[in-house]
C-alpha cells in the first residue's frame, strides 16, 4: 500500500486534529513509499526497532513515538535518539505513531478496548476516556481479579472508596491528575495506568477508589484493535511486537 494513502486514511479515522496532543501524531519519520507489512508496539525503542526489521516490516505503528514537546529545543540528534533514528533510516523505515487519538477512538481506542475486555458497558464517552456502568454491582477485589486476568497485569489497588463498585471511569496511561473529575463526574472508581504520587492523598480525601493497572498494560490493546483494523481493510500484514513493561 502506497504510504501517503494509508497516512491519509489513519489522520482521517483517528481524527488527529480534534487533539491538543504532546506530541506529532501521524508519520513522524518516513521510510519506503510502498508498506507491504507493518510491525506494531506500544512504545519506541531499540528492541522494538529490530525486532520489526527481523519481521521484515516496511513500516513501525506505536502509541508512544519518538519526539515529544517535552524534547529540548533547539532540538538534537544524539545519544539513544540518534540510535533509534539511525536504525529506522537504515532500514527505510516509515514510523507512525498516535497518542491521544488512539486513546479516545470510540471503536478501537485503548479504553473502549478495556471496557469490553471488563465486560463493563459504556456510559459515556469522555475526551479520551470512558465512564463504565456495571449491570451488576461488583466487589472492588472482584474487579481487580478481572482487570488482572483479562488485561495481563498486576494491578495495584488503593481502597479509598466504596467496597462495591457499581460506575469506573477507565483512562488509560498516566491519567491520575483527573482524580477530581472523576469524583465530579460521579463515579466511584477510577482504572488508569499509573498513579502520581500525590495524587493518592487526593483519591484518600475524595473517598475514591484507583486502579493502577499500569501504563504499558492499559496500552497495548488500542494498538493491537487499529493493527487488526488495518489488516481487514487493506489486507496488509501486521504483526503486534510485545515488549513487556510492568510499569
């Protein structure tokens, strides 16, 4: 597939410019103009890297990408970005990446993957989260025992509010500074990545409960859904490259 029409067509499903991301979503470095195979990752790295050369990929989809506003600027290739770089021109290596419209997307994004994964029905959509109503009231270690088995991770609890869980609101990565929204917004516990530290104190003082399930376990589902949607639409080989991460 001609990489200009795929770069089109994953701007336009994912709807980058509704987003005031952190990063440049779309191809942020560009490689060989037909795409036969495209590997898929949840973050950048070198491991990653070769692991999609061995695949035989002419192109590389991640979540988290390669440049971020948080780079210095004026910018510079040095160091372990000189090394991933060098690596992807190398092998002409087109490299794709999506943030927040991979979180948000209502049909492939990482927290409506989550959802389903729960069995937790949506509520209502949120910039790039989700409210979830349990049909059936649960026990919170009930719930953790799910989000253990069906997301593959180990997730930490901090108990600070009901013992029952009946509405989560699901945002996945480090998504802990919208505790108080989360209260706002009524629910009673709240699934995300990680946690910040100070953030406990305000869960505590909320009364409200928070699951880290970890950053790279509640992202790797919306890359592996858009990965599978690509694969059916174009018929283009994919290939999830798993570089385990327990934070």
């Amino acid at each position: 597939m001609n990489r200009g029409e795929l770069l089109n067509y994953l701007n336009q499903f994912l709807a980058i410019d509704d987003y005031d991301d952190s990063c440049p979503n779309g191809l942020q470095v560009e490689g060989a103009a037909e795409i036969h195979k495209i590997a898929c990752g949840v973050s950048a790295s070198e491991r990653l890297f070769q692991a999609a050369i061995t695949a035989g990929a002419d192109a590389i989809l991640l979540h988290h990408g390669i440049f971020w506003q948080r780079d210095p600027h004026p910018y510079r290739i040095t160091g372990i970005c000189k090394k991933r770089l060098a690596l992807l021109l190398k092998h002409d290596l087109n490299l794709f990446a999506y943030h927040l419209p991979l979180d948000g997307h209502q049909e492939i994004g990482n927290n409506i993957q989550i959802l389903k994964r729960l069995q937790i029905p949506p509520l209502e959509a949120m910039e790039v989260g989700f409210i979830g109503y349990l049909r059936r009231p649960l026990d919170i270690h009930e719930l953790i025992e799910r989000i253990n088995e069906q997301l593959a991770t180990n997730a930490e609890l901090f108990d600070f509010g009901p013992k029952t869980v009946e509405k989560v609101l699901i945002i996945s990565g480090s998504s802990s500074a919208a505790c108080e929204r989360a209260k706002e917004l009524g629910v009673d516990t709240f699934i995300g990545g990680d946690i910040r530290e100070d953030q406990v104190r305000v869960c505590e003082e909320l009364s409200l409960n928070f699951i880290a399930a970890g950053h790279y376990n509640t992202e790797k589902y919306g890359v592996q859904a858009l990965a599978e949607h690509i694969q059916q639409k174009f018929s283009l080989a994919t290939e999830f490259i798993d570089i385990p991460n327990p934070v």
